[in-house]
C-alpha cells in the first residue's frame, strides 16, 4: 500500500480481532516506522470471556488467544504504546460478540463508546453512517500533544 500510494507512512482502520493483529505491528515488530494512527473498531483488546469454552466446543486451537489473559493478549497488553501512533478504539456497549465491552479499552489510547444508542451490535458497526463518520474522524483528528 505504501508503494502504491507513495506516502511514507499509512492509516490503519481495523475491525475485531485486526485491531489486535495491528497493535503488536506497531508497538513491537517495527511498524511504528510505517504508520501513521491505528483506528480499531469492535476489537477485543482484553479478550473475550466465553472464548475459552467456544475453543474447547469448536476445537479451534488459534481462539485461545482471545482468551482473557492468555499469553498472546498479556504481550499485547504488556508492551509499551508506540510514541508518535496515536490509536483509537471504538466500541459499542450492546456489542453481542464482545462482552464484557470494556475488553475493547485500550488504556493510552482515545477510546469513544457507542453507548446509550439503544442496540448497536457487532456488525452494524460496518454499515451505521453514523459509525463511519467516528472512524472518520479519528482517521482525520490532528493528533493531541504529548
């Protein structure tokens, strides 16, 4: 993308479990260098409380690292945040997949709940104008000052 686009560093905008594939881009692995702010929405940065028993029922080994707590979610959460990536996540309180929502607050970061909203699940995050224009903003906002 960045050869495509010429520009020196990216935006990412990435939904669910893509916002913990970014984070560990950026704060561990060098992409830092290569991106400009990290927008996450729906993403459960803590993990998710029933994914242990649906691995077990599902047999899909990969799903323990969502697990509240699992080595995958505690280097995550352990590593520092990378200075000069601004990140926002946006998460929705009714969310059905992700509960307890707060799993999506990622402490350092900007973090804009939906909430009060009346329903707004998981996948009508993708559709809501209304969503967009959050994402939006936060892909846009200049960022604030150490």
């Amino acid at each position: 993308m960045q050869a495509e686009s010429g520009d020196d560093k990216i935006d990412v905008l990435a939904e669910c479990t893509g916002g913990l594939i970014a984070r560990p881009y950026i704060q561990s692995l060098g992409g830092a260098a290569h991106v400009s702010r990290l927008v996450t929405f729906v993403s459960p940065q803590h993990g998710i409380a029933a994914v242990p028993l649906v691995a077990r029922v599902a047999g899909w080994p990969a799903l323990r690292d969502l697990s509240p707590g699992s080595a995958f979610l505690r280097a995550v959460n352990g590593a520092p945040m990378a200075t000069g990536v601004p990140v926002t996540s946006i998460y929705t309180c009714t969310d059905e997949y992700i509960q307890p929502y707060t799993t999506s607050k990622i402490p350092g970061a900007t973090n804009v709940e939906i909430c009060g909203a009346g329903f707004v699940g998981h996948f009508q995050t993708m559709y809501d104008p209304k969503i967009y224009l959050l994402m939006h903003d936060a892909l846009v906002a200049e960022p604030k000052a150490p």
